[in-house]
C-alpha cells in the first residue's frame, strides 16, 4: 500500500503522449462525466438556478413591496430598470471608483499573499506554523467582529492608531479623522479589505506552492537562476491555475465589497464611498427597489465577466490542456 | 535521500531573512486578534479608553460568563456545528467528483459547466436573499438548518470546484496513468495517486468551506426566524443593541466562536504534512 | 448549451409554479372588528419579533405581557424572538414575502409608512378601543401608525432628547444653575471652554456632525419643516428661511463648542462612551444615554456617578424648549397572520397601562399623555417628559423611510459641519433630494 502512495516526481515520467495501452473500461469517460457532475448540478440547478431565473425576471418588472406582500404579479416593464440604472450619472462614477478600488485591492492581496506563501515556504518550521496559525486565526476570526475592531482602532474618539502616531515626536493626532477625506479614508479601508483576504489568498497558495517538487526549483537554481527567475520561470508556471483562481475570486468578492465600507463608515457612507456593493444597497435593496437592485445586479455580473474575460478564456484553455 | 541533505545544511541567509519577515508578518496580522482576545478578558472599566491599554493586569472571565449565559448560546453552537461541518463535508464530497470530471474528463457541456460556476459566483447575494427565501418558501424549508445548508452549499461549491479543479489539474495525468499500467483500475489509480496529491488542496477548501458557512451571517439570519435555531454569527450581534455595544462579552463571544475552526485547523494541520510529504519531501 | 438552457427555463417554470402555490397564505386583511375575549381551548403558537432593545432593557415587561396574556389563552405558545435595528427590515421583508410570517412585529415609528401603504399590517381601525387608553395615544408615535386615515399599529414607547451634562464641571465652571436660554447655554458653553479648553480632546458640547436627530431640533425650533404636504405632492421646506437660520445656529453651536468628529453620528461610538470618558460636559441625549454614561458596564464610567444633570434643551427661539424628535417604536400586527386575535390580545398586554409603567422605569417615554404627565412627576424623567410634549416628527409619508435610508440628511449635514458646502448650498440640495424622493421618484 505505502509504497504505492510514493508517487514518482514528475520529471520521472516518460514524455506525454506515450500514452499506455487502453485499460479496461466499462463506463465511456463522457458518461462518468456526467454522473460526477450530476450531484452538483442538482444542487445548483435547485438552489441557484431558480433565484437567478427569478432575479432576470424581476429587473424586468416593477416589483414593489405591494406585490411582494401579497404574492400579486408585478408588471413587466422591460428595460425601465435598467434604463433607470443606466442613465443616473452617479452610476458611472461609482463603477470607476469601483474598478480602481478592486485592481489596488486585488493587486496588494495577491502581492502579499504571494510574499506570505513564500516566506511560509522559506522559512523554518516553527515560522512556518506561526504563519500558518495566525493566518488561520485571522481567517476565524469574524467578519462582524474584524470590522468592528478595525473601526474601533481607527475611530476618531477612541483610536488606537491615532493614540500610537501621536506619540512620535512632532505628530499631533488629537481629533484625526481618518473619514475626512476619501483618500484616506479608502486607505483604512484597503487595509480591512486586504488584512482580511490575505489567509485565504496565501494558504491557497502556499497550498499550491507545496505541490511544486523542491527539486525543480534547486534545478534551476542550480543551473544559476535567481530567485525571481526561478519563481517567474518555474514556480509560477505550476501555479497558474491556481493564481487564475484566486485572482478571479479577489476580483470578485473586491468588486462587491459592502460589509467592510458600511461598517467602516458607521452604516452611513458619503456619497464618496459608494462602491458598487454599497450603492445598489442604497439604491436598491436598502429602500425595497427590489427590481431595480435586481437591475443592478445583472449590470454587475456583466462588469465582472467584462473584467474577468480574459482569465476565463485562459481557465477555459488551461481546462482542455489535460 | 535529497532531503537529508536539506536538513543538514546550515541554516542559510535566506532562511533566516525569512523567519525575521515572517515574524513581523505574524505581529502585524495578528494585532487585531489580539485586540479582540484582550478586550475579552479586560474587566469592563478599562475596555473603552482615551489612552489605549495594550496589557491587562486584571484579566477576568466575567464577559466570557456573560456571553456564555446569554441565550441561546448552546443552541446557536449546536446549530453552526451542524450548519457548518454539514456544509464543508457534502460540499468537499461533491466539489471533488465535479473537480475530477472537469479536469480528466471530457464531455460535452463541459465549458458551459465551468462557466456557469464561474458567473453564479458573480451574482450579489444581496440581489438572491429574497429569491432565495421565496424558493426555500415553496418546498417548506424556511426556518430549517437543512434548507441553510443547502443555500451555503450553492455558495461554497463553485469555489471548492474550482479550487480543486486546480489541484486536480496540478496532478500530472501521466502519474495517473503510469499506475494504470501498473494495474491499477482508474478509481485505484485516483485513490492512490491523485488523492494524496491533491490533500492541500482539500485541506485549504475545507478550511475555506468551513469558515464561510461558520461566519455567515446575513442568509442565516434572514432564513432562521426561531432563535433557538439560529446559528452563532446571528447569535454574536445580539450583543449590539440600539443602546450600545457590549464589547466584552462580544469579543469574548467571538473568540470562542473562532477556537473551533482554529482546532478544526490544527486536527488536519498534521494531514497537510503528511499530505505534502507524498510529493517529495519525505526520503 | 441550448439544451441546458431549455431545461433551465423548464426546471424554473415548475419552482415558478410551486412559488406562486406557496405564496398567499394567510387570513385576508379586513377592517373588521377583533376579538380579544380569550379563548381557554385555543392552541397553538403566537410568533412575536421585538427588537433586541427589550431583550436587554426590560425582558420583565416582556414575561409580564406574556403572563397577561396567558390568562386569557393559556394554552397558546408565545415565541418572542428578537431583531436586529441593522438587518430587521431585510428580514421581514423576505419573512412577509413567504408564508411563514410573525404575528406581532416591532417598527421603528419612522419605518413604518412604506409598509403601511404596501398593505403589509392588519388595519385597526375599528379595533382601537381594544387596547388601553388609546384615545390618549402618544400623538408622535400615533401619527407614525396612521396611513390615509386608518390605523394600522399601537404605539409601544418612544424616547426624546434632552441635554445632560456634568454637574462638577458646571460647577468648577462657575455655573450656579443650568441655562434655560438659549443664550445663557452659549454663555455657559464660553464659560466651560474657558475653564477646560486647553484639553484638545474638550468639547462644552458634543455635537457629532451626521446628527441629524439634533441638527433637525434646530430647524424645527427656528419655525422650519422637512417637508409640508399640499394637496397631493409634498413641498420640502429645508431651503426656506426659517431651515437656514437653524441649520447656521446648529453650525454656529457645533464650531463653538464641539471638537466631535463632522463625519460620525451619536451612535459611532455611541456618545455616551465618549461623555464617560470625562472630556464632554453636556451631550444632546435619550433618556437611557444619561444613565449609561455612568453606569457599570459598555463603556460608562461609574465614577461620574451622581455628576449627570438633565436639562431640556434651550430653544434658539424663545420658546420654552426645544421641540425633540418623537423617536420611537410600534407594534403591529402582519396581515398574513393567522392568529389576528391572539396577537391583538398580545400586543395590548404588551403596551397595556401596567407594562408601559415598567418601560417608563427603564428609561422610556410611555406611549399616551396620561401617563406622560406620570412620568412628568417622576423626577429621572420629567425632562424628557416635557420635551416630549413637545415634539416633532418626519412626514408621514410612503417615500419617507426612503429619505432616511438615502442618508440624504445625514450627508448633507456633514457636509455643512465640516464647512465642506455652506449651509444654503447643503440645504438646497438636501431639500431637492427630499422632495423628489418623498413624491415619489
């Protein structure tokens, strides 16, 4: 048994293409396809397909709390919502904020969590399970309670930071708000945002990092590649998918983002920090504009496949390789 | 007999550059948990103030006492562990055999597959609350653990699947198929091979699938009208009422909210060594 | 993938189907009569959400209702769970869309309008004289209830604002008695400054610039309205004269006297901490918030006990006080529920004479003038009992939690503290913003 488990590295197996004579095979690969996928596609046919049928149905109609309460149909009235959507100017302003917010998000997790990841794989043992431990306790911890803590350290009355700095020589942070202007105040926010996405990103891909045989890289290495180049050239390779994966989640969940700038911003945010998640909660749903939310959320989806086309082609690609 | 040698070899500038930043890493993420377990043990006088305290040299148990005797707090554990490790087991179970069909299995629908799970990601759950309500209305599962399982299911698969499609995918098919020659059957092949190989990848989706349904809050909290069946997430804030915070007994509420997920970590921590030993590491 | 489309749409058309089914529960609202009388055989389960408000201030109302109301049915179950302020409406949005609904819900008496014209509550009107006193409900918190001339909830308690401050500061100040001018606060204010000033952190008055609740105060105490009804549409009254002279006396008083944030509200961090911390001498404030400020426990400071006063806030007008905003909460009955009767009997145990004796206790205003002027000789709350006489509210009208939500009010008002907008510029976009939403737009 256990020797079985000793998989060869992967530079021990012959050349691809000298492929094995064919085994015995009841089931076509197509067939077994299809049943390994069948649990999955019920479950979200069930769960997730009938909610997103109705939220297409429902940026068609007018659907107020009236029709809500007593079951009675709401009427269809075509592209109203997202003609309504489409020409408020704010909109366009909030989806540029919006984009800019999600590439620096996005861009600092991954640069940080790729740092964390490596350090993790350089490190000795008892850093690594430090790393590996607060990582992990920063993931528990949650969300409610993470944001809270944040805006408490930043608070103008109470802040910690605030306390902190004004004990250099020469800074006055008495009565700082870090809200006053949106820079800074997206700044804070950034820090939230990126704090809490980091033990995702970096066990994610310290996970995919350990799959990468050490001996590959002493390889390279060896034949006197830098650190950089060996993780350009060899390291990052492998992990392609993997980046693909959490480069795209990122950009998601960052594109959405709600909890960390309505908490941040004592659920009353300026008009200078909506986002996208924030203003379709304003708009939208926080003022029962079922259908215009609805609206928003179709435009949404149709943003982020626009932004993540590019890594979804690759995806695709990369899944007809094997 | 490679890593023998690794082990021997004196520890190198970069080892150590390493551990310093890693360090300093751990410190500065580590702050705002800090925070929170401290103003868990702080008594109450010295937990809002103008000049911070970064020590307590009172530690007290009361607000763990206070959040533990509040109501519902055994059935709002018993309730996650069941909403939670119930999500994380059906969705790994499922996730892999999807993962498995996508990356070594060609059939037709296959993109469309991945593309799907792909764009439901994408949909703002603050758009599907109501839908989804309106449907778990219909087959009378409103106000039950199983239809929020079911919901965090539909949330935390498409992840998982495309998390362990990479792990799958990172798998040379060329391991797999040496150990057909070998005799093995295909599912042997998966078990003994593929399995071991792509644990990592099980491990970071678990944990993943683990604290998304442990920590969720809003479907929870809109889906479970009864408070004896609400989950802990829904049960923390009530320690935030219109008349104030009570940050004792909330964080002390959230730190135990968060030890069994890091428990649940340090369990399987071993495996991942073990995991990860299959690939090169151990001699 | 055509296929699979197809069998998408199918498989949505059958859930569709089963939605609609599922949907529509529920005795039909009528205007009809109620039926408190009691009914010992009765079973079954009354589902009440009150805000989380009760569970931590007076849970012993709470169990007094229910015992109340198990005399007369005592074999129905009562379920009270309890809401968030945060997340709430969301809730009972999706809860009155399904089937499965709460019998008694708690409002905010400014949340009330959009789901009073929706249809979601039982109308009342002929059923009033069930519930104690109700001809002399609490007009604020009964206006809030009121939709095109019928009722459609009870009033449960509300809560309205007077100044508190630090006794052994007025005192080291030099202030023998507190201001019942608005010029003689201003006096004090300058005294205070003087005394305390060189503390960067004091504030004579904390004034945090998104309170809205205060700024508001002001508006209506200089003669001003948010918004007027005329005939059928709503005509804002922020940009008229009277708005601006109190929104730049609220400007003028919050530059003189208050180093609070111009971006937060009272409840980020909740004033009362910040007033516990001993660098606020007076804070515009609920009933409760006086208490906290001292109290053991959430960030109040027990050593100021016995160093709180209560006094109402000046008028800038000459009036006797300043007109407080009438905050407070309703109780209501979902149309969809089953138990119409049961729930009736509940909520006037609830917000009977009794019950409303015991919210007074922990710190609330009483829902109806008899027991107001009670309250009046209670010394604790006759502050807040007079300026709750005196009291104003938001219009009653459906798009009205709209504007509250939209944070139109909130933003500007942060905008004319922070000097970012002049007060006439801030006022005029405020009341475009509220006339159109409140005419529906």
């Amino acid at each position: 048994m256990s020797t079985q488990t000793e998989a060869p590295p992967i530079d021990a197996v012959g050349p691809p293409g000298t492929s094995a004579p064919r085994r015995r095979r009841r089931m076509t690969p197509r067939l077994v396809g299809y049943l390994l996928i069948l649990p999955t596609v019920v479950v979200l046919a069930g769960v997730q397909g009938y909610p997103l049928v109705k939220l297409v149905l429902l940026s068609l109609q007018d659907l107020t709390q009236r029709e809500l309460f007593s079951g009675l149909p709401a009427p269809y009235v075509g592209f109203a919502n997202y003609q309504k959507v489409l020409t408020d100017p704010d909109f366009y302003v909030v989806v540029a904020r919006t984009v800019v917010f999600t590439v620096v998000n996005v861009a600092l997790t991954l640069l940080l969590a790729t740092g964390v990841a490596l350090v993790m794989r350089a490190a000795s043992r008892w850093c690594r399970l430090l790393l590996t431990v607060v990582l992990i306790c920063v993931w528990a911890m949650p969300q409610v309670v993470s944001t809270l803590v944040f805006n408490w350290l930043f608070d103008y009355e109470f802040g910690v930071v605030n306390w902190l700095l004004g004990r250099l020589p020469g800074v006055d942070m008495d009565n700082h708000d870090w809200y006053a202007n949106a820079f800074s105040g997206f700044g804070v926010i950034t820090l939230i945002v990126v704090w809490g996405a980091i033990p995702f990103a970096a066990i994610t891909l310290y996970a995919g990092i350990s799959q990468v045989p050490k001996e590959l890289e002493e390889a390279a290495r060896v034949d006197g590649a830098s650190a950089t180049q060996t993780f350009l050239r060899v390291t990052y390779p492998i992990l392609r998918p993997i980046y693909t994966i959490v480069t795209v989640l990122s950009v998601i969940w960052d594109f959405q983002v709600f909890n960390q700038i309505w908490v941040a911003r004592g659920s009353k945010p300026e008009p200078e920090y909506q986002t996208l998640g924030v203003y379709s909660f304003m708009r939208a749903f926080g003022v029962n504009e079922y259908s215009l939310g609805a609206a928003v959320a179709v435009v949404t989806v149709l943003l982020l496949l626009v932004f993540t086309v590019f890594y979804i082609r690759q995806s695709l690609r990369l899944g007809e390789i094997d | 007999m490679a890593t023998l040698a690794t082990r021997r070899r004196p520890r190198s500038r970069g080892r150590v550059v390493a551990n310093v930043v890693g360090v300093a890493v751990s410190v500065v993420m580590i702050f705002p948990v800090y925070w929170m377990l401290l103003t868990a043990v702080k008594p109450g006088s010295e937990i809002l103030t103008y000049t911070p305290r970064f020590v307590t040299w009172h530690p007290s148990g009361s607000n763990f006492v206070r959040a533990v005797s509040s109501p519902h707090f055994l059935d709002a554990l018993g309730n996650s562990v069941l909403v939670a490790f119930g999500t994380m087991v059906v969705a790994l179970v499922l996730a892999l055999l999807a993962a498995v069909a996508i990356a070594r299995f060609r059939f037709y629908g296959r993109k469309a597959f991945v593309f799907v799970i792909l764009v439901v990601q994408m949909v703002p759950l603050s758009a599907l609350i109501i839908p989804i309500y309106l449907l778990l209305n219909s087959i009378d599962a409103v106000n039950t653990l199983g239809g929020v399982i079911l919901t965090y299911l539909a949330f935390v698969l498409p992840f998982t699947i495309w998390t362990l499609r990479g792990f799958v995918a990172g798998v040379p098919a060329e391991l797999e198929e040496a150990a057909m020659v070998d005799g093995c059957t295909r599912f042997q092949a998966f078990r003994k091979v593929v399995l071991p190989l792509v644990f990592p990848g099980l491990v970071a989706t678990s944990i993943y699938a683990l604290i998304q349904s442990w920590n969720e809050f809003i479907m929870a909290y809109v889906l479970l009208s009864d408070q004896d069946k609400e989950t802990l997430p829904v049960w923390l804030v009530s320690f935030v009422t219109a008349r104030g915070i009570d940050y004792g007994a909330l964080m002390a509420g959230a730190t135990m909210m968060a030890v069994p997920v890091v428990v649940f970590f340090a369990i399987i921590q071993r495996h991942v060594a073990s995991g990860l030993t299959a690939g090169a590491v151990k001699g | 993938m055509k296929h699979r489309l197809i069998a998408a749409a199918g498989l949505a058309a059958v859930l569709l189907g089963a939605a609609a089914c599922g949907t529509g529960g529920g005795t039909a609202a009528t205007g009809d009569k109620l039926s408190i009388g009691g009914d010992a055989k009765a079973t079954g389960t009354l589902k009440v959400w009150l805000q989380v408000d009760a569970q931590t201030g007076w849970p012993d109302a709470v169990k007094a209702a229910t015992t109340a109301f198990h005399q007369k049915y005592p074999k129905v179950q009562v379920q009270v769970d309890y809401q968030q302020w945060n997340n709430h409406l969301t809730k009972l949005d999706a809860a009155l869309s399904g089937s499965k609904v709460p019998d008694v819900v708690e409002m905010g008496d400014t949340e009330t309008t959009s789901y009073l014209a929706a249809g979601a509550f039982l109308d009342l009107t002929k059923s009033t004289a069930l519930f104690d006193d109700a001809t002399n409900w609490n007009k604020g918190l009964a206006a809030s209830c009121t939709f095109e001339g019928k009722t459609y909830c009870v009033p449960y308690y509300s809560g309205s604002r007077t100044v508190f401050y630090r006794k052994d500061m007025f005192a080291k100040a030099g202030i023998a008695k507190p201001p019942t001018t608005y010029d003689e606060l201003m006096a004090d204010g300058a005294k205070l400054t003087g005394k305390y000033g060189s503390d960067p952190k004091f504030s004579a008055f904390y004034m945090p610039g998104k309170f809205w609740y205060s700024a508001l105060s002001f508006v209506y105490d200089a003669g001003g309205t948010i918004a007027t009804k005329d005939g059928s549409t709503w005509k804002g009254g922020l940009d008229s004269p009277a708005a601006i002279k109190g929104l730049t006396q609220w400007k003028a008083m919050t530059d003189k006297l208050s180093k609070a944030s111009r971006t937060t509200d009272e409840a980020n961090p909740q004033q009362y901490t910040v007033m516990a911390q001993g660098h606020v001498a007076m804070m515009y404030g609920l009933g409760w918030e006086g208490g906290s400020v001292a109290a053991d426990g959430n960030g109040g400071n027990p050593k100021l006990k016995d160093q709180i006063g209560s006094f109402a806030m000046p008028s800038t007008a000459g009036n006797p006080a300043m007109q407080s905003f009438a905050g407070g909460s309703d109780l209501a009955i979902t149309t969809k529920s089953k138990h119409a009767d049961w729930a009736a009997a509940w909520v006037n145990a609830m917000t009977g004479t009794e019950n409303e004796r015991a919210l007074m206790k922990a710190g609330n205003i009483p829902n109806t003038t008899t027991l107001l002027s009670e309250a009046a000789k209670n010394p604790a709350l006759a502050p807040a009992a007079a300026s709750a006489k005196n009291s104003w509210m938001v219009p009653i009208a459906e798009g009205w939690p709209k504007v509250e939500k939209s944070l139109v009010l909130q933003n500007g008002l942060a905008d004319i503290a922070s000097g970012k907008k002049s007060v006439a510029d801030a006022a005029k976009q405020m009341n475009a913003a509220v006339e159109s939403t409140l005419n529906g737009s």
